[in-house]
C-alpha cells in the first residue's frame, strides 16, 4: 500500500473553515498544561514534578532530569509526550528509593524550570491524566468577528469530531507507511517505534470510519446498533438504548463511539457494524496487523465538546482561546473547525 493510499482530509462537521490564521508564531501562542486525576501525597519514593519547558522535547526533558538527580533514564517517567513548539506544563516523576531528593527548583534554565516538587507513592504512567487545560492565541485571522464568534458558538454548542491530530501520524503521514512495513515483515521496530506506529495506524482507522459517520451526517443522531459511550470515561452503554438514551445523546451528555480496531467482536450491530465493517475491508492489512500485534478490539467517543471555554480578541485579527479537554483527545480537532492555521514552525512529529 503506498502512501498515497492513505488520505488525511477528514469531513468538517459544520461546514469547513470559516478562514485561515498564523499559528504558533511565537510559544506563547500555544499554552498546555497537564491536570491530574490526583494530589500528589508528599509521601513515598517518588518526586512528582511539574515542569514548564519552551521549546523542548518531552523525552529529552526527562533525560536532563535524570542527569540533575543522578538516576538512570529509566526512573523517570512522565503521562505522555507534548509538542515542543509552545510552553507545556507537564508532570514528571522521578523514583529515588532511599535517596535524598536534589533541589528541584535548582533545575532551570532560559527554557525549563520546575514549577512544583513533592513527593509521591508510584510513578506516574502513559495516559495517568484526567485532561488538558489549553490557552490557545490565533493571529491574523482572515473571518470576520461575526463569522469567528458564530462558528466558536457552534463549536461549545454541539462539538467538533474527536479526530486524531496529524502529530499521530508523523510527518505526511509517516508513521501510518511504518506500521504497514511493520506488518508486512519489512523491519522490526524497536519497542517504543513500535507503540508509536501501532498507536498511527490504529488512530487512522479511527478517523476514517468517524469522518464517514459525520459525511453521512450521523455522527450525532443514534443510529440502529450504534454504541454510545462517555467521554470522559472511555466507558460504554451496551443496554438500555431507550429514548431517554437518545435525548442525552442529542444533548451531548452522551456521544457516540467508533471502532480502535483490534482482536474481537464488534459490539455494534445492524446499520452502524456494516458501515464499520465496510471500511475496515478496505484496508485489510491495516487491521490485520493490529489483531496480530494482540491489540484488542475498542470504541472511543466520536464527539468532542470542550470545556471551561472561553475566548477574547486581542486585537481587531487575533483572537485567544481557552478550554480543556479529556485526555487522549487534540487541540487541533478543535481548531481545524475553526480556521485553517497554518503553522509557522517546521512541522516536527514529537513521538519520533
């Protein structure tokens, strides 16, 4: 399957673009802070850090930690990678069973500091978030306010498609084409290579069988067999599909859900698992290569409504957004129904 096999223009929910603006011309232009499901317990073998970095790779931040506090690389561990193109604030934890803990405020310079240090039980692991805080600022918009307000209105309203953003899949799609090698037996990637191109492929499906669904203009009306779920929770309602059901889905309490493909039975039937099945007999290695690496059949949420949002213009062209997201869930899903922001940094894919 060649690259050009695979496409990446997804189906805009309400209508495209309202106009295009300068992204990320500067970090402060794009702001992300991490939120965990728990304190901290200043008590345990850990420090949980929370630091503030400019510009810098997630990996090579925990890196520099594990030098500071003399500890193998692989003490250190983190919830998930950020885009190093902005200011994140991200937390770290680092395991120093027995050891007296350094002075985490001495570790700073001109692109990174730590903004809070305790200690902590167990180590914080892939995907340990509870979401995103984004402070988002766009610039030189070519919409009107009016037309920007109406679309933003639209967007808290009803949502936008819980599409992956292109950080997934790697520059023009890179990581997709390395999975399918992957699969056909072309190389064998290392472990975390691996997690990487298995994660693009699986979220590529993902985003095909949901920009069907809103083409055909279902993504938010239930359909026979269709399965909804929880956003926050990643949890699934498999009874009970009555019309009290059907209200929570229109009002957005409840969204939706399509396949992560993997080993398993669908639990959709009737309209929504032929549509499900149709697509995913067109890419037959794709998914077979996800059922042999042993990933197993899933459903995640097709709508995405952010919140605490809010936005303010800065001047007559630029606007700032704020809002949070669940974790595992894009920015840029959000801002593609907005504008098309064309960003002023070199594209760099943060998991490579």
């Amino acid at each position: 399957m060649t690259q050009t096999s695979f496409s990446f223009d997804w189906a805009y929910a309400w209508g495209g673009p309202v106009g295009e603006c300068r992204f990320k011309s500067q970090p402060s232009d794009f702001i992300v802070e991490e939120i965990l499901p728990f304190e901290p317990s200043g008590e345990g073998e850990h420090a949980c850090l929370l630091v503030e970095k400019t510009g810098e790779n997630t990996d090579w931040i925990a890196g520099q930690l594990a030098k500071f506090a003399k500890v193998k690389r692989s003490s250190v561990s983190y919830a998930g990678r950020k885009d190093r193109h902005g200011i994140t604030r991200q937390w770290f934890t680092v395991w120093m069973p027995g050891q007296d803990q350094p002075d985490w405020l001495a570790f700073s310079s001109d692109t990174y500091k730590v903004l809070q240090a305790t200690k902590h039980g167990k180590k914080l692991r892939t995907g340990a978030l509870k979401g995103n805080k984004f402070i988002i600022a766009l610039r030189d918009l070519t919409g009107g306010q009016a037309e920007v307000a109406a679309r933003l209105e639209q967007i808290v309203e009803k949502g936008v498609p819980n599409y992956y953003g292109e950080q997934r899949f790697g520059h023009q799609g890179v990581n997709v084409e390395r999975a399918m090698g992957m699969f056909s037996g072309e190389f064998r990637a290392h472990r975390n290579k691996r997690s990487i191109y298995l994660s693009a492929a699986r979220s590529w499906l993902y985003n095909r069988m949901l920009s069907a669904r809103v083409e055909d203009g279902s993504w938010l009306t239930y359909q026979k067999g269709d399965v909804p779920g929880f956003q926050s929770s990643g949890s699934l309602i498999l009874r009970d599909h009555d019309e009290e059901l059907m209200k929570r889905v229109e009002a957005g309490t409840v969204s939706l859900t399509v396949p992560l493909w993997g080993e398993g039975e669908l639990l959709s039937g009737d309209q929504v698992k032929e549509l499900e099945v149709s697509i995913a007999a067109q890419y037959p290695q794709l998914c077979q290569g996800l059922v042999n690496e042993g990933l197993k059949q899933e459903r995640k949420a097709v709508r995405l409504i952010p919140s605490d949002f809010s936005s303010h213009w800065l001047d007559e062209s630029s606007v700032q957004l704020s809002f949070t997201l669940p974790k595992g869930c894009f920015a840029t899903a959000v801002l593609r129904e907005l504008m098309i922001c064309n960003e002023e940094k070199s594209f760099e894919n943060p998991d490579q």
